[in-house]
C-alpha cells in the first residue's frame, strides 16, 4: 500500500500547488484592474466636485452604483467616495448605497490604502472584496471594490473536482495494486504450500513455474527447487547409508557368528571329554586354526574397509601397472598350476597410485576368480592406456552371473549363490579404485564369463 500513500500525496501536493497558482494568477487579474483604474483616476487630478459635475461619468451611476438590498447578492465591484475622514459621500447626486456605506466602514484608514500599491482584502456586508484607493486633489478618497466570491467558489469548485478524481485514481491504483500483489505473492504462496507438504514427508515435490514469473521470484523458485533437490538427495543418501549400515552390522554378525559357533562347538566337546582319539582332536584342532584363520581375514577386511570409509591418505607415486598385472598373474600360476592364465600388458604403464592399494585391488580380483571358478577356467589379465585412462581388466571364461546379481557384486558381504568367501574383496576393489579417483565396471552375463574393468587416471606418459 505504500504506493497508494504515495499517490496520495502526491495528490495533495498537485492540487495545493494547483489552487495556489490558480487563486495568485486571479487575484494578480483582479488587482491588475484595480490598479489600472486607480491610475488613471489618480493621474486626472480631479476633485471629487469635478467628477460629480462630469456628466460624461453619468454611465457610472448605472455601473458601478448598483442598487443593494438583503436578498440580492453583493455586487462585483463597489466604487464609492470618502472624505478625509473616511466616510462615505453622495456621488452623481445620489446617497451611498449599502454596499458603499459597507466599503466605506471596512477601509478604516483610506490613506494608508492610497499609499499602498496592492490592493487589500477586505469584507463587506459577508462578502470578500479587493479593495484599492487614489487620492484626489482636494484631499478626498475614492475606494474601488472588486469581488472576489467568484474566484473563492471557482477555487472550492476545482478543490471538489480534484478531490473527486483523485479519490478515483487512489481507488484504482489500489485495486491494481491488490491484484498485482495478489499475482505476484501466488508463486510464493505455491512455496509456502509446497515447503508444507515437504515438512509432511513428501520430499518428490518441487514448486513449480508460474505462467508470469517476475525475475526474482523465478531466480528463487530454481534457488528453492535446487535446494529441495539436494535436500531430498541427501535424505535419500542417508537412509540408503542407514540402511547400509544396518545390513553391514548383520551380515559382519552373521560372519563372525559363524566361526565362533564351531569354535564353541569343538571347545565343548573337548570340555565334555567327548574327544578321545588323537585323530578326533588333531581333527578339531585343525577346524578351530581354520575358523580363527577365516575370522582374521574378515575382521583384516573389516579393518580395510573402515579405513577406506575415512578417506585416508594415499602414499602416491610411479607405479607400472603393467608389473603388478605380471606379478599377479605369476602369484595365480603358483596357486594353481593348471589354470590357463594369459596377460596382456607389454612394456610399462605408469600411474600416480598407491602400490599397496593397487597390488590388493589385483589380489583381490585375482582370488575371486580363484575362488568363484574352477581351476581350468582361463583368465585373461589385461592394462591398455586411452585418452589419459589406464584401464586394468581381470576377465575369466566362467559361468557369468544374472543382471540382478550383478548389480550386487559390490555389495558388501554379497556372495552370488551364497559361494565361498567373506563377500567384501569387490566391496574393497571399489574403495581403492574410488579412493584414487578411478572408477570399476563389471561385463558379465549367464554364460559368458565375468570381466572386472578398473579405470585409473594417470598422467599423460608412457614409459616403454
């Protein structure tokens, strides 16, 4: 509404100023005359003998000496004659009016009138007039009276006119305003309202595009909605971690539970003496080393995996990819003689990269093929470099896994068909590779073998 204040005042101002200079140009009008004919009276150098004895002035009479009564209104203009002592003489044989006997009462000092250049207000009878006087030569007065009632209603009639049409423009100028506030506060309405519903739980709403949008309540709808998107991001982020996290404790439970519990087993059959033969307890005894061998691993694993939770900090420097591939492939050779094992990584490839990162991430991908394949099916270990990328790939011939299975392999603890091991070796292949900025891919489908690509950024140099 500060608007509608503002035309408000303006309005006030306009017309004070308006009327101001409407009533000074008018009076200036009148007060011209008036002094036009004082003037010229002053400058004849008449008595007031001489001018009643002009019969060239007999028209006056019927002019300037109108007959006066109480329910005719006053005259527009009064002439009248005084003596010295200001009151009010016949003229042209005829005895003052009313109006002239008023004129003559209101002009207290006709002198000082005479002296003074502009005429003065004065009231005859209720009437308002401009009055001006001229002295003559024998020391008599005439007063001239013009009125000023007109000029006075002309005034009051543009004041009611000019409050009339500014009552009118303040009304519209309101009404717009409402509407256009109205139009303009419905996008951020669509805000509050969308903000409610969010606070409700439904984090999928956005505000949405108004058909009219000013450029600061856009710019705020996209700011709203991105926030909003981040917000519903990071939500789901965290109840995806949350649930995670819950799934993570179970499964390390239900691992380390497992080992424990045989454990506990053997222990109570020794404890109950139910293991008398040395071949019985040799026997357990190896079961128990087996199981305390297997809880190592998994809490090593663990260990690992929280550490790459925490971001920690790699030691980086040249590493040739290409001699981890071979070293790998030859531990492979060693464990199991009669696997074909083929490696293609000529010359070198270096790397910024942790070496003990990189050499787990190929042991790792090493021992799931060893694991999870028979012991004739070929591997293929391969690096290549394209477009400042070192791609380092572990591929077997072996029986492939469903889409379902493999949108899991990273999962933790997710083992494809319940197999053996602990589930977490691809878990930590994508925390190394994450943690040098690289990223890990998996090709694989029923029948058609399994492939495991990492991708490394290196610096732009080949060594061969």
């Amino acid at each position: 509404m500060a608007n509608v204040a503002l035309l408000a005042l303006g309005i006030v101002a306009a017309t004070a100023v308006s009327l101001m200079a409407m009533r000074h140009y008018l009076l200036g009008q009148i007060d011209s005359e008036l002094t036009k004919t004082r003037t010229s009276l002053g400058s004849s150098q008449l008595t007031l003998r001489q001018i009643d004895s002009l019969s060239v002035l007999g028209f006056v009479r019927d002019r300037l000496v109108p007959e006066y009564s109480a329910d005719r209104p006053a005259p527009d203009s009064v002439f009248t004659a005084v003596d010295r002592r200001g009151e009010a003489v016949a003229l042209f044989g005829v005895r003052p009016t009313e109006a002239q006997l008023g004129l003559a009462d209101a002009v207290t000092d006709p002198g000082a009138l005479a002296r003074d250049l502009d005429p003065r207000d004065v009231t005859v009878h209720g009437a308002a007039y401009r009055v001006t006087a001229t002295r003559l030569s024998d020391g008599s007065y005439v007063l001239l009276a013009t009125s000023t009632d007109a000029l006075h209603k002309g005034i009051a009639k543009a004041l009611r006119l000019d409050l009339a049409v500014g009552t009118l423009l303040l009304a519209l100028l309101a009404c717009l305003t409402l509407f256009s506030v109205r139009r303009r506060m419905r996008p951020l309405e669509d805000m509050v309202e969308t903000s409610s519903a969010i606070a409700e739980g439904d984090l999928t709403l956005r505000v949405p595009s108004s058909h009219h949008p000013t450029q600061e309540v856009e710019q705020l709808r996209l700011a709203l909605n991105s926030m909003l998107h981040q917000v519903e991001t990071a939500y789901r982020t965290r109840e995806r971690s949350a649930a995670q996290l819950r799934r993570f404790v179970a499964d390390a439970s239900h691992e380390l539970r497992t080992p424990l519990s045989a454990i506990r087993g053997y222990l109570q059959l020794y404890d109950q003496g139910m293991l008398r033969e040395p071949e019985e307890r040799r026997r357990a005894w190896d079961r128990m080393n087996g199981e305390v061998d297997r809880m190592g691993r998994l809490v090593d694993e663990l260990l690992t995996l929280a550490r790459l939770d925490q971001r920690p900090e790699l030691r980086l420097r040249n590493v040739d990819v290409c001699r981890l591939a071979r070293d790998a492939a030859q531990d492979l050779r060693a464990q199991q003689p009669q696997r074909p094992v083929t490696v293609e990584a000529d010359g070198s490839v270096l790397v910024r990269a942790d070496e003990s990162g990189l050499r787990q991430v190929l042991g790792n991908l090493v021992a799931n093929v060893r694991t999870h394949t028979a012991a004739d099916v070929p591997v293929r270990l391969g690096v290549r470099r394209a477009d400042g990328v070192v791609r380092v790939s572990v591929e077997d011939k072996g029986r492939g896994l469903g889409p379902e299975d493999a949108a899991r392999v990273f999962d933790r603890f997710f083992r494809a068909g319940g197999g053996a091991g602990s589930g977490l070796g691809l878990a930590i292949v994508q925390g190394v590779v994450e943690a040098h900025g690289g990223e890990v891919a998996v090709r694989t489908a029923p029948g058609e073998g399994f492939e495991v690509t990492v991708a490394l950024p290196s610096r732009p140099r080949t060594c061969a």
